[in-house]
C-alpha cells in the first residue's frame, strides 16, 4: 500500500479537539505578506547536548531540530496526521518489509538528499558505540541486536541489516517483527537524515549543525542565544515566511515575559503560572491557549532499590491519592492544564487511545486513603520524599510547592514532601540520564507523534529511550509488541490499553495533568500559532 493509514484516526482526533477548545490566536492569513527578510525573537532554553537528530530527546533541542530539518514525513502543524515530506512513497504487503522512495531534495550545504543519507543517519543512531540517546527508536529494523546488543556483550556490527540502499532515491527497511504504524513515527526527529559532512569533520558539523529544512543555524552561544536564518534556497513548500529567528537563552520564564511586555522580545512559548492570571488583559489575543499532546508525571528511581521494594505500588498510589489536581490546576494554571486521569492525552481522542477516568480513584484526591497506602506500604522511604525539577522554564517551582503542600496536608506532616530545584534543564537532564535521582522527579511529556503506542513505549517499555526511571515489567513488554504487531487499529488501541492498565495497576509514575500549549507575542508579529506538540510554528509566522 502507498504509505499507511492507520494513524488516520488520531489526526482526526487532534484536528477536532483543536478546534473545539482553543482559544486565542494570531490573524489566520497573516494580514499583510510581512516583511520576510525580518527576523524575530523567541524565548528558549539551553538543549541538553548537541543538536545530532539521534541524541536530543528533549524539548529545546527538539524546537531547533524541527526548524533545521525535515525527514520522511512532517506532523501536519494543525491536525497532527502524519504527512509525507522527502518521503515519495512508502510501502508494504506484510507491515514488515519497507520500501522507501524519496523525494528530489538537498541539504543547505547543496549536497543531495540521497537513500544513503538515511541509511547512513539511522545506522549511526543505532550505534552503540555512537551512545545516542535516541538509538532505541532503531530498535525494530532487524539487526539492531548485533549494532546495539542490550546484554552488556560487544557490538558485532556496525550497521543494521534490516537497511539497504537499492538506489540514489530508493532504500528498503525490513522489521524483526511487524509494526504496521512504523511509517507514522517517521516524522521524529531521530529519523532525519545527514550530510555528508557529519560524518566526515563530527566536530565541526556539531559547531554549526548542516540540515535541510527551512531555517540554517548562523550562530550559537550557549547560555546566551542561537541564530537561525531563512535558507532563501529551501526546497519544500513549507518556506520561512520570515527573515530568520533568533533563540534568547532565559533561566526564567518570568523575565522573558516582563521582556515580551517591554518590547525586547517577540514570542514566549511558555506563559509563567504567575502571569496566568493577567495574561489575557495584557496580550488579549496576542496569547495563545490551544489543546496539546502533553501530560506531566512524576517518575520515579527504580533503580533506587527503596523505590523498587513489593509493597512500594502503594507508596506511589498513596502519593497519588494525596495530590489535590483540581485545586492545583484551577490555582496556579488558571484552568490551562487539566488534571489527569489516564497516562496518555485527551488529544488521542477516545479512537486513539485516550479513555477518561482510567486512572480509577488512584488518581482522586483522598487524605484518609493516601495516609493508609502509604502506611501499608511501609511509609515514605527516609521518612520524606524530594521532588526534584529544574527551576529556570516551565514555572515548574509554582506547581512542585503546590504539590508538597498538598501532600504534606494530607499526610498532616509539614515536612513529608519538599521541592529540590536543580538551575538549568540541562543540568537536571544531565543528573537524570546518569541516574542520580534519589526520589521523584518531574517527567513532562511532549509526544513525538500523535500515536497512543508514543505515549507508553518510550516511557514504560524496558530499557527505551525515555524511559527515565528504568521502570521494567514483561507483561508490559509484551503487551506492547503485541499492539506493535497488529495491523487493525482498534485491536492494536485495545493491546496498548491493556499495557496502559499494567502501569495503572503498578502505578509506575503518578499521572498530574494534561497540559495546554500557551504563547504570547508582540505586535511585531501574525500569523503565530502553536502546533499538537505545544511548539510555535516559527516558518509560518510573519513579521511586520
């Protein structure tokens, strides 16, 4: 068949909720053409490592990604479907064996877009002896065992032999098992391809990464600002409709509001809690509030053996229990999260995945009970509990404070539950990959594309790229490759379901809320609108 269509039903879905609950927005045409040589400031903050498509998992780096390349498919920015992008066709007979033809297309260095550039990029991502952290995407082409061997042995080969290059445009993946969505996924970022180059100076490309999509990277100084401009040259129909953007570095969301209300910023894609409240008489419909795939979590260090104990299920469901999300989300988020209560997003819709109310009373707030689980779970490992998050975005401190005043009113124990802030998000995903989280942490959920199947396995599944905690359960496992191998949707929605009551069941992390997209930008700008996964549309939006 000519690509897929099993993701249809989650497009829908995205594009309905969208359209009934967001608010606020930019001039849908953009009022005049704007001034495309003119360049806009954005709010940002430092990515965790270097800008190599398999190694940023995270969302900063993930917002430049998305701007300096385009891969086989795009997330359509309004309704989330996956659509083909340098991808002329994919298809299959068995949901096993791929054949990929893509596009005429070139890098902004003027090198070709070729089968070799992908089979090159997936390879290298796949790698063990690369370490990147996204290699786990790579998991279903056959041979990823012998490239990435996940028992402590040695590689035995450098490349996948599930890849093969047939021609300049053509190139053939076979699966060690069926996964009949695989062509929706090809849209992340960790699917890019590479130049030449990357491979050939790895240094000097990841000082002024070489992509091709819509915008070049002119400069980057950490801590500081990142550049992008407009590449005039951009083969795709999705060109920059401005001069370039210009990423300002802040170590707290408030100052870059106070910044945006003074006219030295254009576009804050994340409105602090504490100005949630007076947003809409300060920007009107310069702010935006708009339905995204996100959920925030709390996970927690099972490789921290107080964390993994028998009864521990109970501890974690007692916290649960203990956390008003209601009053939380009306207080401090001013009813711009929802509180949560399944481990996906309403987005999915119910086709897709989302059923509300699947948490069951693990997730309603209940003082008495939470105070019972907790005791016979054998209490709260070290008599308290830390919750650690980064301070500078996300006004995360607001609602960690939020959270242990409510736990510790619960329990009716002032000091049961305390924040521990780490300075930067970097620093914070630095400590969580080297698995020094000794109590609960934040984990935020920004989905990679609108698929039930992206909100559990990569989080849940043993050993997978995000799953931060090292949580492992075989029926999971199990459960999941099972969805993974059905080709009927709703049989394949039901199998993750099942998966999903799995990590229900064992409370593997506490499901907080769902989170809205929120921006505000300046007069300077139109057009400006947020996609499904909470990130500004930069090449759309005009200038002037």
């Amino acid at each position: 068949m000519r690509g897929a269509t099993h993701a249809k039903w989650t497009a829908c879905a995205v594009a309905v909720a969208l359209a009934a609950t967001a608010c606020g927005g930019g001039d849908d045409d953009g009022g005049s053409g704007g001034d495309t040589s003119a360049v806009l400031s954005a709010s940002w903050g430092d990515p965790q490592n270097p800008l190599e498509p398999a190694n940023t998992n995270e969302v900063q780096g993930g917002k430049v990604l998305d701007m300096v390349f385009r891969g086989l498919k795009r997330y359509n920015p309004e309704t989330g479907a996956a659509e083909d992008m340098l991808a002329e066709s994919i298809e299959t007979s068995d949901s096993q064996n791929f054949t990929i033809k893509i596009k005429d297309w070139t890098f902004s260095n003027g090198e070709k877009v070729t089968a070799d550039s992908f089979v090159n990029a997936w390879n290298y991502g796949a790698s063990l002896k690369n370490n990147q952290k996204n290699a786990y995407f790579f998991s279903y082409i056959e041979g990823y065992d012998q490239v990435h061997p996940e028992d402590g042995s040695k590689q035995t080969a450098d490349t996948l032999s599930g890849l093969k290059v047939v021609d300049e445009k053509t190139f053939t993946v076979k699966l060690n098992q069926k996964f009949s969505t695989f062509p929706e996924t090809l849209g992340y970022s960790a699917y890019a391809p590479l130049p030449q180059e990357f491979f050939d100076d790895h240094s000097a490309w990841l000082s002024k990464p070489v992509g091709n999509g819509p915008y070049t990277i002119q400069s980057y100084a950490k801590g500081s600002q990142m550049s992008l401009r407009a590449w005039e040259d951009y083969p795709g129909e999705d060109k920059a409709q401005n001069g370039g953007v210009d990423l300002k570095v802040y170590t707290d969301n408030n100052t870059a509001y106070t910044d945006l209300l003074a006219g030295n910023l254009d576009l804050v894609d994340d409105v602090p809690a504490s100005q949630l409240a007076n947003v809409q008489a300060d920007l009107g419909d310069r702010y935006l509030n708009t339905p995204a795939g996100i959920i925030q979590t709390l996970a927690f260090p099972y490789y921290d053996e107080k964390w993994d104990q028998p009864d521990s299920d109970k501890v974690r469901t007692g916290l649960s229990r203990a956390i008003d999300r209601k009053q939380i989300t009306e207080t401090i988020f001013q009813k711009t999260r929802t509180p949560a209560t399944d481990w996906t997003s309403p987005v999915l819709g119910e086709e897709g995945g989302f059923e509300e109310g699947f948490c069951g009373d693990a997730c309603e707030y209940d003082p008495d009970e939470a105070k019972k689980l907790i005791e016979e779970g054998g209490g709260l490992p070290g008599g308290q509990v830390k919750i650690t998050y980064n301070a500078d975005t996300g006004s995360h401190k607001d609602w960690v404070d939020a959270v242990c005043n409510s736990i510790n009113n619960a329990l009716d124990n002032e000091k049961a539950c305390v924040g521990n802030p780490v300075g930067t998000f970097a620093d914070f995903r630095n400590q969580i990959t080297d698995l020094k989280m000794s109590g609960p942490f934040r984990a935020g959920w920004q989905m990679d594309y609108p698929l039930i199947q992206n909100f559990l396995q990569p989080l849940y599944y043993t050993n997978a790229s995000s799953n931060d905690g090292k949580w492992s359960n075989k029926e999971f496992d199990d459960l999941v490759d099972q969805a993974n191998a059905e080709a009927d949707t709703a049989k394949a929605v039901d199998l993750f379901k099942q998966a999903e009551a799995v990590v229900r069941d064992n409370m593997a992390a506490i499901p907080l809320w769902y989170q809205n997209g929120s921006a505000g930008y300046s007069e300077r700008l139109s057009n400006v609108k947020l996609n499904p996964f909470s990130v500004p549309v930069y090449n759309e939006i005009k200038v002037g």
